[in-house]
C-alpha cells in the first residue's frame, strides 16, 4: 500500500475503531482510503472493525473493551455511537466503562459531534482523538417495550417519545444525501400532518419529591447532551456530568402553529414554545393512557420500542474523549 507518514501526535495506546460504512448514506465507506491513511498517521497501535448489519457495533464495542483498548471510536452517525455505547456501558451493568469513548463523525446528524465538539475535518478530528481531553461523563438507562417484550437499552445523546420516533422512522427511511438537518426537517413536517398527539402520565423525581403529570403531548425531549435531530438544540445549558437529564415537553399546538414555531428548535430557545414545560430530573415514567396506537420512542435518533417506558440516568459512567469546544449557535 501507499506509504504513511506519522504526525508529530502519533500515539501508541491500543484503540479500535468502529466503522459503519453505510453511515451517512455510504460516507464511511467512500472515504476508506482516507481513513486509514489518517488512522495510520496519528496512532501506531490500531485496529479497525467494520460494521457488519444492526446491532454489530454493540458487539464489536465489548469486545474491544475485553481486549484492552484504551480508546474505542465509533466512526460514523449518532446511531452508530449509540450502539458503541451499548457495548461499552451495556445496561445490564452500572460499572464504568474501562475503555474510553472517541467520535469520528460520519453519520447524516451526527449531533453527538456538536456538545463533544469534535470538527467534521478528518485530520483535526483524529488529532483531538491524540490528544483532546478526557471527560467523564453520564449515560442514560431507557427501560421499554420493544418488539419482543421488556427490553433496556443506554443511550449518551437525547432520547424522547412521541412525534419524535415517528420522526426518526421516516429519516431512517430517507434518502440522507441531502443531509441531517434537511432529512430532520422534512420528516418533522411530514409526521407534523398526520400524527395524533397521545395523552401520557409522566412521573418524575426532584430534590422536592415526586411529580405527576397527565397532559396531551406532541413531542419529548430527554436531553444529557444538546442537540438532536440534525441541528435541534434541545438541551441547550445542560451538563453531561451532572446525574440529570433535562426533559422538555411540547404541546399539541395545530400544525400551522408548529411550523411557525419550528424556529424554537433550533435557536436554543425551546422554552419560549409557549405552553412547553421544562424540568430536570434523574428518573422520568412514561405511560400512555387510553391509546390504542403505538406511542414510539427514540435513543439517541434511532427507534427501538414504545411506550411504557423509563429513562434514568448512570451518572459518570464512561469517559469521552474529544475537543470539547461545543458550538454554541
């Protein structure tokens, strides 16, 4: 093969990369010879997996884990960290994870990326991955229905239920060439016509006690990052280290309405949606009552189960290498 040349930051710690190449419509696999020529510059010691078909990025992460590695990086989409994570933090466990976690963003949102603040330019991610900074952070625990029954995922980014799965069903069937926040868009609007909003229970705790609510709910977001959904800053203000998650609630405004609002998604000023309620809390129940549809839910943009459901957080659990430089607009 062609000869690499090693950066000034080359490192010698074990680490294995994760590669989706279907993530952001073939992006990983068109861009291969690049990647390892960047791998090959900046570490001495690496070993690149490929993805294989769902779920095989959980099995890839633990084994890495197993092995050694120092540093298990996920390169491609939020979907494809959110199953690095499950390997690394699976929920059968509350151990931190003894491998550290990096990002090399590929996918079409890729909105873990914006609060690690890592660069989509290949080179100035790798070098963050040498030599960015260590920070231990939370995870969430979602405990749901899935297709065959009770089942636990973790996720790190934002989770939620309502029009938000239905969301993420029609982005993952897209065409994603056009992009996160474009594919997000479209199938928000898309979904905003034809999806009736359902009445939940929502139960949480706080230092005060415990909440109950019952209202009609369009969206939730469960935030232990910021931004979701190619570019909606949802969580805007909130820490990944401080055991919370940060939950805002929409209402079932009409859809002209909710076009117009749109703007409030992406400024980082969801709380002047009127009627939105916003609350921090380590422990959110879900339950949908007298629906006879399916109320899905989303972890970390993808769509596993449906309600009843409950999100939780493990605090510090794993340790994040990255720039940590978020954008802020």
């Amino acid at each position: 093969g062609d000869t690499v040349t090693p950066s000034e930051n080359l490192s010698d710690e074990p680490v294995v990369f994760i590669v989706n190449p279907h993530a952001g419509a073939g992006k990983a696999a068109r861009r291969k010879g690049d990647l390892e020529s960047a791998i090959g510059r900046h570490f001495s010691a690496a070993t690149i997996r490929l993805t294989e078909g769902p779920a095989h990025a959980v099995d890839l992460a633990a084994e890495a884990q197993a092995s050694g590695a120092a540093l298990v990086v996920a390169v491609g989409g939020d979907g494809t960290c959110h199953e690095v994570v499950n390997g690394l933090c699976p929920p059968t466990s509350t151990e931190p994870a003894s491998s550290r976690l990096g990002l090399l963003p590929f996918g079409t949102g890729s909105d873990l990326q914006r609060t690690l603040g890592m660069s989509s330019d290949l080179n100035e991610a790798m070098d963050a991955l040498v030599k960015g900074q260590d920070r231990v952070v939370d995870v969430g625990l979602a405990s749901f229905k899935g297709p065959t029954g009770p089942q636990r995922e973790t996720f790190i980014n934002v989770a939620g239920f309502g029009i938000n799965g239905d969301v993420v069903k029609r982005a993952n069937q897209m065409d994603k060439r056009i992009g996160g926040t474009l594919t997000f868009f479209i199938a928000t609007l898309r979904s905003s016509l034809r999806y009736v909003p359902p009445m939940v229970r929502l139960t949480w705790t706080t230092p005060e006690g415990e909440h109950t609510r019952e209202l009609d709910v369009m969206s939730c977001f469960i935030a232990n990052a910021e931004w979701c959904g190619g570019g909606m800053w949802v969580g805007r203000g909130g820490a990944m280290d401080d055991g919370l998650l940060n939950v805002s609630v929409l209402p079932p405004d009409p859809i002209p309405v909710q076009v117009v609002r749109t703007r409030f998604l992406y400024n980082g000023a969801l709380g002047d949606w009127p009627g939105v309620r916003q609350f921090q809390t380590s422990s959110l129940k879900v339950e949908a009552i007298d629906r006879s549809a399916p109320v899905w839910i989303d972890l970390d943009g993808e769509m596993p189960g449906q309600l009843p459901a409950e999100f939780s957080t493990h605090p510090r659990r794993l340790t994040v290498r990255a720039s940590w430089n978020p954008k802020k607009s």
